[in-house]
C-alpha cells in the first residue's frame, strides 16, 4: 500500500526504536492521533485497542481527563524546577513521600530521575557507591539473567539479554559486566556459554561519499 | 521478565535464590519498572513473587507514562553511606537535568492516589479471572506452544510443532506476522521473537478483554492459515 502523506512525512524524519529500518518504508509507520480509554485512533481514524498499554506502562489508558487535568495544573504553576544544590518542590516531595508509604520495603529517601535506563543506570553507580564508601572497591560485579530487560543505557544494555540491544550498546568487555558476571542465576540449566567479545563480523555499512564529505567538513566553517 | 518475553518465575523461585544472595553478601536489586503499580494485583511485582529486596527501580506506570518519570527506592543503609561520602568528598555527584520534573512528580502524585481511590488493584483482580480464561482459550490455537502469565500481564509463545515446541524458522518473523493482521483487525500487541506480550491498561474492562482476545484468536488464525501457505512449517 502507498504510504500516506503523515506516513511518508514520519520516514523521511523520524529514527524509529526497535523497529527493522530497512523495511520501514514498505511496513509504513502506524502514526497515532488521538486515545480514549483502552483505545487509540490513528490519523485514518482507524480505532485500535491497544492491548500493551503502550510499552508496559499506560495503565490508566489514554485520555485520563483527571490526570492530564493534573499534568495542566502544574505546568501553569511551576513548569520546570530541579532538585540539584538542595532545591525543592511539592510535587517531588509528595510522591517521594506516597512511595515511601507504598512500597514493601524499607526506604529512606527517593532519587528521581526519568526512566527505567536511568533508574537501573542509577543503581548500578549506587551499589558501587556503597560498596566503595564501605571500603570494598572491588566488590562491583552485578548479576543478570538470560532474558533480562533492564534498559539501553552503555550500563543497563550491558544487563539486558537482547542480541539486538547489546549489539549496539554494551560494555561487555570492560570488568563490571564479565560474561561470567552475566551468568544466569535464574535458572542454570539454560545457563548458555558466552563470547567474552563480540564476534569478529565483517562490516555491514561504508559511508556514502556525502555523508563522508559532510562529518570531514572543517570545524572552522559552521555552514549552517 | 517483560521485555525479554514474558518470563515467569516458577513458584518459590525467590524464596530459594535469597537466601543465596544473603549467604554471598549480595544485594538484591528489584526492577519493578514494568511490575510496579498493580500490574500483578498488588502495588509491586515484589509482594506477588515472594520478594525482599534491597532496594527498587519504578517508572512506567509510576505517571501511567503521561510523563517520563523513574525512580530509585533508596534505602536507609545506602543513604547512611551515601552521607558519610558527601563528609568525605564534598556532595553527592549525581542527578539528571529532569530527575524529579515536576510534571513527572505531579502526575505520579495523582495517577496513585487515582489508583487507589478508583481501586484500580482491585478492578485488576476482578478482571483476572476473564484474562486467565481468554488466555488458556489460546492454548487450544495449533499456534500456541506455550502461554505466560501474572496478574495482567502474559506472553503467548508461538511455534511449529505442539509437541515437540519446536521454534519457526526466526527469518520467518511469524510473531511480526501475527501482529501485522492483528493490527488489521483492529488491535494492538507486540511481538518479542516469537513470543505476542499482551499488557493492557489496568482499567481494561472484561468486554474489553473479550474484544482484545477476539481479535488476536481472528489474527492467530490469519496466521495459521499464512503459515500453511508459505509451508513454514516443514521448514
Ligand atoms: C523491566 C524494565 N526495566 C527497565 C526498562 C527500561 O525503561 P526505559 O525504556 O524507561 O528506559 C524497561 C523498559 O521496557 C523494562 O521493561
């Protein structure tokens, strides 16, 4: 099917995760509009129900009014603050509060930052934080499991299972994330051997002369 | 595990791997960023399985993902040693830009206290059982080797042989297949390898469900009818 004019609009500009971009233009994005509840309406207004709440995480649906309602108030109020150098703001105390209260362990303070990657990158410089301040510089390994998703991070990658993640990101061959570190302990029977380095493949892509020309171009002349 | 397919632990997987774990002095991080929130029926994936971490990631439906937002959950013994190093070094070097945006922090405020003022763990339980029956409905699909699942999250695993589980060739992209009918039909899933992950807003109602599984038992059947045409499976 010829693409759609928003279709070939979003090919033309937009880097597409997880997605086979040799094939985009032939698949044809599905370029969303509008949601309401448990479904989403694309700019056809084809309605679909969305049975992955996105990716793992719109579970009150789309189109919560009371909630974007919420998100309105706020950005009227304060659109932007930061917690560095000891500054604050309501919102970040509340919720640090409600999951203090929520969660079903003990916790002494809350760091916020905006995803998965970076919460998990985070953890791993904290458990090495702690390991160093108790003087156990070298206790640093961290254990994942065959399968994991942890994130896309040069950090979380390199915990995540994924031959296409880790293919792009990892840093396998530096101490922290030893093939042996990423030995499975969830279930060692299915435990599979692993390269400690990438294997050696030939290259799968050359530079068009533009594209080469374009990243030599002296730094003197910003043609912009 | 999500994202790498649906992965359930086997019951009392985590009461026999903890006490490895305080044996070896190793501690025990909990990524609930796909779990957290009432996904499983109860605030974190951690009460589900039977889990004592040390400390937590969360994000996702921490907003109901109306705004990036995560977090680390940090507990009282990082944070002794995380003040004892600012004595040391001067301050604690690390944060992002946006780490706590007050968008993010203000929906995450009201998308919990929605969650518990509409029962959304409550509503999660009650449609469980209408997701467990539309799930082991699939299991009778000639498609369906093996199906996956907690609370109101699963992953239906495609292959070529029943009884053997043997995999389809995984050039033959027949998960991707299925998702490319599925969409024609109507509906939205995702293909891990060969394994469909289905994760549906909490607030999903049991006519919903049935809509949604419907639709992927149509696409499923689309599918079949592909593969035997294309002779995917003597491959
Ligand atoms: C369990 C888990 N951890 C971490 C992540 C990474 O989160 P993000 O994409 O927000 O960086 C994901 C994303 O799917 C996930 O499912």
């Amino acid at each position: 099917m010829p693409l759609t004019n928003v279709q070939a609009r979003d090919v033309e500009a937009v880097v597409h995760p997880y997605t086979p971009l040799n094939r985009l233009r032939e698949i044809g994005p599905l370029v969303l509009e509008r949601g309401r509840g448990v479904f989403v309406y694309d700019t056809q207004g084809r309605e679909y129900i969305e049975g992955m709440a996105g990716l793992w995480c719109a579970g009150l649906g789309f189109g919560d009014e009371e909630l974007a309602e919420a998100g309105a108030e706020q950005l009227r109020k304060l659109p932007y603050y930061h917690l560095f150098g000891a500054k604050g703001m309501e919102p970040a105390i509340e919720l640090a509060e409600k999951l203090k209260e929520l969660a079903p362990i003990d916790v002494a303070r809350v760091f916020f930052c905006s995803s998965g990657s970076e919460a998990n990158d985070t953890q791993v410089k904290l458990a090495w934080y702690y390991n160093n301040a108790l003087g156990r510089p070298n206790k640093k390994k961290i254990i994942s499991r065959v399968k994991a998703y942890h994130g896309v991070t040069v950090m979380t990658a390199s915990l995540t299972d994924c031959p296409t993640t880790t293919s792009i990101s990892t840093c396998r061959s530096t101490a922290c994330c030893t093939p042996t570190a990423r030995t499975t302990i969830a279930s060692p029977s299915r435990a599979r051997p692993r390269r400690s380095s990438p294997p050696a493949s030939p290259p799968t892509f050359a530079p068009s002369s533009s594209a080469r020309g374009r990243r030599r171009s002296p730094p003197s002349s910003p043609s912009r | 595990m999500g994202a790498g397919g649906v992965i359930v632990p086997p019951a009392g997987y985590f009461e026999a791997i903890q006490p490895i774990l305080a044996e070896h002095d190793i501690l025990f991080i909990d990524d609930e960023v796909i779990c957290g929130f009432g996904r499983t029926g109860n605030w974190f994936g951690a009460e589900t399985l039977g889990m004592k971490p040390d400390t937590m990631s969360v994000a996702k439906q921490m907003t109901s993902a109306y705004a990036p937002l995560g977090a680390v959950l940090v507990p009282p013994f990082y944070y002794e040693a995380l003040e004892a190093q600012s004595a040391k070094i001067g301050l604690f070097g690390h944060g992002f830009t946006y780490g706590g945006h007050p968008l993010g922090c203000a929906l995450g405020v009201k998308a919990i206290e929605i969650y518990q003022k509409r029962d959304i763990l409550g509503h999660v339980r009650s449609v469980l059982p209408k997701f467990d029956e539309r799930l082991a409905r699939l299991s009778g699909h000639p498609l369906v080797g093996e199906v996956r699942s907690k609370g109101l999250v699963a992953g239906v695993e495609l292959v070529a042989d029943l009884a053997s589980k043997r995999a389809f060739p995984p050039k033959a992209g027949v998960a991707n297949k299925c998702m490319a009918f599925l969409q024609e039909r109507g509906a939205i899933l995702r293909a891990i390898g060969d394994t469909i992950a289905i994760c549906p807003p909490m607030v999903i109602t049991e006519a919903e469900l049935d809509l949604l599984f419907d639709r992927l038992e149509q696409a499923l059947d689309d599918t079949e009818g592909w593969v035997a045409r294309e002779g995917l499976r003597s491959a």
